[in-house]
C-alpha cells in the first residue's frame, strides 16, 4: 500500500477493486462543493478540490443530480496540476429519466461537457432503485448504454450506486459492474451493508466506494444542528438518542445539539445500549 505525506497528513492508497486504479483511501464528495455563497461557488469548488490534491485525494464522485457540481469541478479540475479519477453518475436528471440506452449516452455525453473531459474514469447508475432491475437489465436499457459508452470511449469503468441493498446486492452479483457506491449503512451504529453487499461485491471484486462513513456529520465536531435533521438517515441511533435513560437528554434544548455532544453515546464501547460492531476492512 503507497503512502504519500502531505504536511501532517498522511494518505494511503488502495487498489479499487478490479478497476485497477490505484485511489486514496478517502475520497471527495461533489454534492457540496457550491459552498454556501451562490456567488462564490466556483471559488469555493476551486479551493476545495485544490486542497483535495493537497492532501493526496485523486478520486472524486459527482452527479448531475448534485445541482451544479459537474460545472463547477469541470474549471476546477482545469486549474489544479493534480490526476483525479472522475466519477459521475446518470440517473435523477431530468425527473422523467428512462434509463434507456439512449438516455443513458446522453447522459453521460452532457456530464463529459460539463466536466471538460473527453473520458470517464467511472460511469454509475445513480440510486438504482428508481431505474428497477428490468429497467437496468433488460435489452435497450441501462446496462446496454454503458456497455456502448464503454465501447465509445466515454468511459473507462461502470457501476451502480445507491441505499437499495437487496437490488445493489443482485446487481453486483451479475458481474457487469466494476463499481459500487452505498451510503448510510457502513459505520459505527449500521453496518447493513456488511451483511450481504459488501461480500458480493467482494467475491466480484468489485471497486467499493463507501459513502457517508461518519454518518454524515454525526461522528465530527461542529456547529449546532438540530437533531431530527442530523439522525434522520439513523434511526438506529435516533432511537438510542430518544431512550429517557441516556443523560444526553439533559443536553438538548429545543432540538439543538452539538455533533461531539452525540459521540459519547452513539460510538459503539461508548455506551451500554450501543454494542460495538466491527465490520470488514473495505478493499
């Protein structure tokens, strides 16, 4: 495993999957890179990504359904002297997407303008539940397209995403994709993923992205939130929150709660109610 030191920080690399692309262990988001300042927005993703390469980040997941993430990485990617490994995903956008061949080249012809690039690295169906089995699988579908997209030069790998973990896990089991992205069911307080994808995909030797591995903000320190908004995605850890028992209570008023507040209980050893899980090592 290659290690790169930058300042303190130092970044580790995997190989992802049969892929074959050598990529840091942690990766970067595209769904936020706006920033919070409209205005701003392209000097934000600049700065993002620019101190992504850094740092040793080379692998980067966008999508056309993360507003406009693709437009701004596109200027970004251009302005930093760093190889990045793209990944987009098609899907979402527009509303009424068939998830046809046809479809499915436009997509991801449009990302590929957006993003100023002539190739790929990933191509991924985005939320696969909303495409269906049929709709990915069948003649003339989804499958189809990034099979011809492959074949067209516009993209090197292909992959599904989502939170649908019996249909990602069947989709991984047939074999025709290289990648898969999931998110809010691998860390400390759910590790659904563990039970059945993870080694599906493994026994494929599937590239995996695993999102969302600090539950979203809720394993860091930062601003308060209000906590139905924080624990939404956890209702795991929002039932373990609401037990009268636990003195956390005693800390929350009118629904706001600083992040660190919430680790001492919901990390797994941290509390009697929370049993610790350890789930594998993703490859």
């Amino acid at each position: 495993m290659q290690t790169i030191y930058y300042e303190r920080h130092a970044m580790k690399y995997r190989t992802l999957g049969r892929t074959g692309f050598k990529v840091s262990e942690v990766s970067l988001g595209g769904a936020g890179l706006a920033g919070r300042d409209p205005e701003r927005a392209q000097e934000s993703a600049t700065s993002i990504v620019r101190r992504a390469a850094e740092l040793g980040l080379n692998y980067i997941d966008t999508a056309p359904y993360y507003g406009k993430s693709e437009e701004l990485l596109g200027p970004a990617l251009a302005a930093v002297d760093h190889k990045f490994y793209v990944a987009t995903k098609l899907g979402l956008v527009p509303k009424d997407f068939d998830y046809t061949s046809d479809s499915v080249l436009a997509s991801i012809e449009h990302s590929l303008k957006r993003l100023g690039l002539d190739r790929l690295d990933v191509a991924q169906i985005h939320e696969v539940n909303h495409a269906g089995w049929e709709r990915i699988t069948d003649p003339g579908g989804a499958l189809e397209g990034l099979r011809k997209a492959q074949d067209r030069g516009l993209c090197d790998k292909i992959g599904v995403t989502g939170r649908a973990i019996p249909l990602l896990t069947q989709l991984a089991e047939t074999d025709e994709f290289d990648t898969l992205l999931f998110y809010h069911d691998y860390h400390p307080c759910e590790q659904k993923a563990a039970e059945e994808l993870i080694p599906a995909a493994a026994a494929h030797h599937m590239g995996i992205v695993a999102a969302t591995v600090l539950a979203g903000g809720l394993y860091v320190p930062g601003q308060p939130q209000h906590i139905d908004d924080l624990l939404r995605p956890h209702p795991k850890a929002l039932l373990y929150l609401r037990r009268p028992d636990l003195p956390v209570l005693h800390d929350i008023e009118n629904g706001d709660v600083v992040v660190h507040q919430l680790v001492e209980i919901l990390v797994p050893g941290h509390h009697p109610h929370v049993p610790l899980r350890r789930g594998p090592a993703l490859g």
